[in-house]
C-alpha cells in the first residue's frame, strides 16, 4: 500500500469468533510466514483480508469490536478463496486455472502470487496489489475489491467464494493449523501447485514450512486497466441505487432476486446469486432475521451447505448495511 499509515489490521488467535486484537498488518504476516514462535502456528489463528488506518485502530480500541466500522479500508494483498466441499480434486484443478490465467493475462511469474492450501476443503490465492498499481485506502476499497477479484474470475471460468470481501474479514493467517484437520495452511509454489498431486500436497499440510514473501512486482498495464474498470463500475452501481431510490423509494426487488427465491441457482452461481440477492434485500432495509428467512431455503435447494447459506446471506446483508431488527 502507499500509505504508510494504512498498516494497522487485526489478528485472531483461537476460534474465528474470537477476539480481534490490534497488530501490524505487515509484521504479523511476516510473522506467520517465518513460522515466528511468537505466531503460535500450532494453532488456529487469522489476520484481516484488509489493512486499515488509525480511524481503525480507535474504533477497535473504543468499541473492542470491528462491528459497524464504516472506514476506509486497503490492501498489500487481494485474497481469492476456492472451496469445494467434498471435491478437492475440483477445487484443484480450479486454482490452477485461475493461477495460469493470472500468470498470463498479466505477464507475471507464477511465484509473484501467493498459493496456499488452506488446511481444509481448498486454496486461498493472493495477487499482489503493487500489480495493479498499489491504488490507495478508500471507503469503497473493498467493494473494488470484490468487483475485482470476481470480474476476473469470471473471465478465467473459476468459481470463488464471492462472500470474502466484507470490510472488516478476517481470513486464516498463512501456517496457522485448521482445527478440524490438523493441517496447516500451507504455501505451495507455482510448480508445485501445477504438478503436485493432491494427496501429495495434503501430505504438505501436515506440517508448517517458513517461507519469504515475493518481491512486488512492477505495475502491469493491464492490471491497472482492470482495476480501473472495477473502479468504475462500483462507482456506477452506488450512482445508479441512489438514482432508485430517489426515483422510487418502494422500489420492489430486482428480477434475480426475485428469480433466485423461486427457482434458486446452479452450481457456479450459488454463491454469487444467493449474496447478491441478500444485497439486493439489504438495500430496502431488510431486517436480518426477514433476509434469512426468505433466502436460507431457496439456498439449500441449489446445493449449497446450511454454513455457506448462511455466511452468504450475511455477507450480502453487510455489504449493503441491512437492519438489524429482526
């Protein structure tokens, strides 16, 4: 990130509903990597997806909570998360598509990226952010985020959980060990993603490796353009909600909201669907209880797990700032 101000983050130690405690982004990762003793890597533990300034810190300190942080957020990485519930071999085969289309489409060594098995049921890939030009902290960051990081998924034909890019997420720290697994989070290499069998590099996880963060990359052309267009189109869509509203504030919801309820989604939309829709209801007002009610069932019936239902929902509804009436 540009700003060196920007650096702040939070890390969990134990059980993700933990508490957030405040650190230096940076240094915690670092220290993740190297396998620190101080980062416990024998135990669950996760950092922030984003890095925040000190408006962050002071609403941390003051409330002991990152609920209702409405600040500006950036980010050193850009995380893409690939699960497939019982299909490894799938969620596979989709990383090291999304890899080789980032490799290609930008121009960059395979190992500019991060590559990590996640311990569990995928593989969680960070893109560096110096590629796109290091754009700086805003408000909007991680709604660009997510444009992002699902246009481009989209384009390469890879399915990724669409729910990561709420502001304040926090994501498995690099080493940490997943405590349902045993396994680690562990690091792969592009040639050992590429060539690696799965049992190969589930037999990997089973022990923490230190390893250095790649250099930062220059800017690419491309990436920025990319990034520019993600930009741009968050920028139309808050433009077009707050013409809706204006226009017609008993708007009714939109016709995939509407389409989803009644006939839910097929695999490779589920999760894109079922957020947007949670989104769509937040933008009225929804209460929580009202948005999961409405959307649990219909998310159910498309295939997707009662936990992926609900953290959907959830994203969705936090991504528009629903009510938390019931």
């Amino acid at each position: 990130m540009n700003s060196d101000d920007s650096q702040l983050g939070f890390r969990i130690v134990g059980n993700c509903t933990g508490e957030r405690r405040l650190v230096d982004w940076q240094a915690a990762l670092a220290a993740y990597c190297q396998c620190d003793t101080r980062a416990e890597v024998d135990r669950e533990a996760y950092l922030s997806a984003f890095t925040f300034a000190d408006e962050f810190g002071e609403h941390l300190t003051e409330t002991r909570s990152t609920k209702g942080y409405a600040g500006r957020c950036g980010a050193s990485w850009l995380w893409f998360d690939i699960d497939a519930e019982g299909e490894l071999e799938h969620a596979t085969a989709q990383t090291r598509r999304l890899c080789a289309g980032i490799v290609e489409r930008y121009g960059i060594d395979g190992d500019a990226l991060l590559m990590f098995f996640s311990g569990a049921k995928g593989f969680h890939v960070g893109l560096p952010m110096a590629l796109v030009g290091s754009p700086p902290p805003s408000v909007t960051f991680h709604k660009v985020a997510r444009q992002f990081a699902c246009g481009l998924a989209e384009q390469l034909g890879v399915t990724i959980d669409h729910g990561v890019y709420d502001r304040v997420r926090a994501f498995r720290a690099p080493n940490s060990r997943h405590p349902k697994t045993g396994l680690h989070k562990r690091r792969l290499t592009f040639g050992e993603l590429m060539g690696l069998s799965v049992d190969a590099i589930v037999r990997m996880a089973a022990t923490p490796e230190a390893f250095d963060l790649p250099a930062e990359p220059a800017a690419n052309p491309q990436a920025v353009d990319d990034w520019a267009r993600a930009v741009s189109a968050v920028e139309q869509e808050a433009s077009a909600l707050a013409e809706r509203r204006i226009a017609n504030p008993m708007a009714t919801l939109n016709r995939q909201t509407r389409a989803f309820m009644v006939e839910g989604a097929i695999e490779g939309d589920r999760h894109r669907l079922l957020f947007s829709a949670a989104a769509n209801l937040a933008e009225f007002g929804c209460p929580t209880g009202l948005a999961h009610a409405l959307l649990t069932e219909p998310g159910l019936d498309s295939g997707l797990a009662p936990k992926e239902v609900r953290r959907q929902i959830q994203c969705g509804l936090e991504a528009k700032g629903a009510s938390d009436g019931t």
